[in-house]
C-alpha cells in the first residue's frame, strides 16, 4: 500500500469508549517504527460534527467529522450502536451505503453490526456480534447468517468482529492485510497482545502469548528461549529444563498463565513465524516448514489450516502481493 489509507470510525451520543480507542490506537497512532511506510489517516466521525457525545464513564467527545466523510474514506468502522436491536439512524445507514458504493471496507465491531445488517449488505452472508446480542441480530435481520462463536468474519467488503477485545483482533487482521505480517506483530507487540489468537468469543482463547519484556522467570525465560530456537526440535522436557522445574510443575504453571499447553504454544509460535516467510514469496511450502520447525509439510498444513482456517498456498497468493506493496 503505497498511498495513506482512510480510516473513518463513527463515534455517537453514549458510546462505550474502549472500542473507540481500540481504533485510534491501531490507526490513529503514529508508527515511528516502520520508518518511512504509510500510515493510516484516521478521521473520527458523527452525525452532527461538532458536537459534545456523551460516552460511559462519565466524559464526552467532539468528531471533528460529519458522515459524509464516510464517503470519501478507505475504511469504515462502526464500533457500536447507541442501542442493540434498536433502530438504527436512517442517515448513518445511507452514509454506509454509499461509502460501499464508492468501494469502501465497512467494518463493525461488537453492536456495530447492526448498523452493518440494517444496510442490507449483510443478507445472505456470514457475520458475528458479541453473543449478548448474537440473538438479537438474528431474529431482527433473520437473512443474516450470525455465527455467535467466532472472534471475527470476513466477507471481503463487510467485516464483523465480536465483543470489544476481538475488535482489536480484527483491527490487527486489517493491518495484516494492507501490510503483511510483519507490521500487523509489530502493532500488536506495541500493543502487548498476541497477532493472532485461536478460538472463539464462547470460550477461553487458547492465546500466543510472548513473554512481557523485564519479566524474569522460568516460564518467561523457557519462552525466550523457545522462540529463538523453533526451527529446531522443541520439547516439553527441554523447555521445564530452562525454566529450572520439573516437567509436571512446568505444564502445570505454564498452562495456568498462557491458557495452553506448552506444545499448542509452540506449534502456534511456529505457524505466526511461517506468516512472513509465505509472503515473500520465497521458497516452498516444505522449505517454510522446515524453517519454522515442522517435521513435515503435512505437518505443517494441519496445523497452518486449523489456526488461520486457510492453508499456506491461499494465504501466500492472498498476502504475497500485500507485502511487496
């Protein structure tokens, strides 16, 4: 992506300000890290610009922006509704329309989806919401195929994320699209959350958690270690043995803090490590698995499938095109 990106997020009267914030974050923050690259060009947006919105907690915010900048953007995100099931505003709903007529990306994040399926877009198709409202969606737009259990759905033009944090998930899966892997994990590490996590809104996220900077423990130091070595053959034992504990206590601790096992760990440190190595475009699918410590290619594509629900020939002739942008 050579030219600077539009984002516009729409922000209304008693809005909860996380999602908000996850947006500015991910878009609106500068990225002096990856040097000279384009950023994105953020605009926050309201029905009447200008004016104080009350948000939880207690403050309010001004947009700057009208909706009918929404028409001109690259990227819309709408990260809630004033009220899940409710009407939504008529203006806001042809504001989208029209952004997607123009060729726009729409986005939702958590209730936001209803602002999405009341466009009509989503008819026929897949998408999600935090599952206190996944009902809801359902019986209010019952053409929409609403998949209560996923972080997030991506149609292509339209995108769904569930509660607030996946929001950050799918904002991370934008980044990865529009600038490879590589810039998507240095957002999230500036983030300090995983790239991508496995699982979904109704249960716990089996997460690829790197260690916090500073923290000095076995489990810690078994994961520094590990990472540096995942082209090579990685075991339970080698890894309670740099964290100075016994196999048992070291499963024990580990999965207590990462929310998985050791080895679910390392295979999906190994597939986030395959990520860069397939967009460049650069040798095969068993050279990649090789590089990245899978005993075979078979291997390597049970697991790449399972955790990106595509396999690595996809996602390479999807993302090598982005990374050479």
């Amino acid at each position: 992506m050579v030219e600077k990106h539009t984002v516009a997020v729409v922000a209304y009267d008693g809005m909860a300000p996380f999602e908000l914030g996850v947006v500015v974050e991910v878009f609106g923050l500068a990225r002096p890290e990856l040097g000279e690259r384009p950023w994105y060009e953020l605009k926050v947006c309201a029905q009447e610009p200008g004016r104080q919105l009350r948000v939880v907690g207690g403050f309010s915010v001004r947009a700057e922006h009208g909706l009918d900048v929404l028409a001109s953007a690259d990227t819309v995100i709408v990260p809630g509704v004033a009220e899940a099931g409710g009407e939504v505003p008529a203006a806001l709903v042809d504001a989208l329309l029209r952004a997607h007529e123009r060729g726009a990306r729409l986005v939702s994040i958590c209730s936001g989806a209803f602002a999405l399926a009341a466009t009509g877009l989503l008819d026929g198709r897949r998408a999600t919401t935090h599952w206190r409202y996944a009902r809801a969606l359902a019986e209010r737009h019952p053409r929409v195929e609403v998949d209560p259990d996923v972080l997030y759905v991506d149609n292509g033009d339209v995108l769904s994320s569930a509660g607030s944090a996946a929001g950050i998930d799918l904002c991370l899966y934008l980044v990865r699209a529009d600038h490879g892997a590589e810039v998507a994990n240095k957002v999230a590490r500036r983030f300090v959350v995983p790239p991508h996590r496995e699982g979904g809104q109704a249960q716990f996220i089996e997460a690829a958690v790197r260690p916090v900077d500073g923290v000095d423990d076995g489990i810690a130091r078994s994961m520094d270690w590990a990472l540096g070595r995942l082209h090579t053959p990685l075991s339970v034992a080698a890894l309670a043995t740099v964290a100075a504990m016994s196999e048992r206590s070291y499963l024990r601790h580990f999965t207590r803090r990462n929310g998985v096992s050791p080895m679910r760990w390392v295979v999906s440190q190994r597939v986030a490590a395959s990520l860069p190595l397939l967009e460049s475009g650069e040798g095969s699918v068993d050279e990649v698995a090789a590089a990245v410590g899978f005993d075979s290619a078979a291997t390597f594509r049970h697991h790449f499938t399972r955790r990106m629900r595509t396999t690595p020939m996809a996602y390479r002739k999807a993302f090598t095109r982005v990374a050479a942008a």
